[in-house]
C-alpha cells in the first residue's frame, strides 16, 4: 500500500511545481496590479519588491523555466516575509498567521532544489 503512489512520483511533483507557481503569481498579480479583489494596505516597498518577484517568480516556477533560481529566490522572499511579517508578533506560525508563508518557503525551496522535473519548459535542460 505505501508504494501505490510510486508510479506517480513524477506527475504529482510537477502537480505540486505547477500548482505552487499558479498560486504564488496571484499574489503578484495582487499586488502590482490589484487584480483580482482589491489590494490590501501594504508599504509601497512591499508592492514594488515582492509582488514582481511573486508574479515573475511564480510564473517561472509554473511553466518550469529558469526553475532552480526563481524557486530560490521565491523561498527566499517567503523566509523573509515570515520573519517581517508574521514572525515578530508571535514565533508560532498557527498564532501569528504565518503558515502560508512558511509552506511557501519550504516548497519552493524543495523545488529550487529538485528543479524542474517533467512538463516544464527546462525539462531536456536539467537532468541529474
């Protein structure tokens, strides 16, 4: 039973690759152009720094290009985000409402360091 998913191991992570990368654009999307719903009250270093890195970020992240680095620099963004954000008010992220941010960074830099996989754009590129 534990190996019925085995078959599959290279479908589900560019699941999870392509899934992450479609998610985190949003944000960016968000917050350069306040699209969708409205932007929410941020300092403007916010806007013009993590939401082009999210919304480039995430998209690089989802067609699989340049995977490894914009990963990288997405789990960076999100360590970040956690500490600034959420982390100062309350270390336990179920209490300071960090868990997004925190998954983010830990996924992203799973992918920075498995790269690209299948159904990317870098994926004849990148062979271990």
């Amino acid at each position: 039973m534990a190996t019925f998913m085995r078959e599959y191991e290279q479908q589900a992570y560019a699941a999870l690759r392509i899934v992450a990368g479609f998610l985190f654009l949003w944000h960016g999307l968000q917050k350069v152009f306040g699209f969708p719903g409205e932007m929410p009250p941020m300092p403007g270093f916010i806007r013009w720094v993590a939401g082009p890195i999210e919304l480039l970020g995430g998209i690089l992240v989802m067609i699989g290009l340049f995977t490894r680095g914009a990963a990288f620099l997405s789990s960076g963004l999100m360590a970040f985000a956690y500490w600034m954000g959420h982390g100062f008010h309350a270390l336990l992220p179920v209490i300071n409402k960090g868990e997004l941010a925190v998954l983010y960074c830990f996924v992203f830099l799973y992918i920075s360091a498995r790269g690209p996989g299948i159904w990317s754009l870098d994926s004849g590129a990148d062979r271990h």
